[in-house]
C-alpha cells in the first residue's frame, strides 16, 4: 500500500526517500535483498505522517511496532499498568514537568 502513495504522490515520495536516507546514513536501517532470507531478520511496516500547522507541514515516518505476521499471536509482554500510575501521580505531586522529544538530528521537512 505504501508502495501505491509513493507512486501517485510525488512529495510523500520525497519525504519518504529523505527521511529513509537519513536513517541509512546514522546506520539504523539496512537495505536488503528481498530475496535474501535470514532467521534473524524482523521488518517494521511504516508510514509517513504529515502535521499541518499555520501553513507548514511537518513530515516524519512512523514505524509500526506492535505489527505481526498475520496468524501469529502478538507477544505479550509485563504489565506496567502499576509503573504508569506511578509516573502519573509523580506529575501529580511535582507541579512543574517538562516533557521532551529526543534524537540525534531533526529533518523535518517544511513545505507551505
């Protein structure tokens, strides 16, 4: 499906390859052969997302984690609804919190 939008739509198509560079480049994704199988290997589907705010767009990818093969069971993993309570009742007792988006660079594309 991916495929399809970078076809038709030649400014996804752009961001797509801009941004997959970028990851290539920092060496946290690999191209492979796909006719090469190796036991090893796990594939995250992705998706470029676009957020418009006073007349700019910001593009980034998102990577779909929680995906699975189809008719194989999602693993489960612990339960940290007690941790999350914590860390909410944290900003709770503690008024000021400041919340933050961390990586290496930013490479955003802006378009109007």
């Amino acid at each position: 499906m991916l495929e399809t939008r970078l076809k038709k739509i030649a400014i996804l198509r752009y961001v797509h390859y801009k941004h997959m560079l970028n990851y290539m480049q920092r060496r946290q994704v690999y191209v492979v052969d796909p006719d090469e199988k190796q036991e090893e290997m796990f594939y995250l589907p992705h998706h470029a997302v676009s957020k418009g705010k006073q007349g700019e767009t910001k593009w980034q990818i998102e990577f779909g984690a929680s995906s699975h093969e189809s008719g194989e069971p999602l693993e489960v993993g612990s339960n940290l609804l007690l941790e999350l309570f914590a860390t909410l009742l944290q900003f709770r007792l503690h008024p000021p919190a400041i919340i933050g988006e961390i990586s290496q660079e930013r490479h955003d594309a802006h378009f109007s």
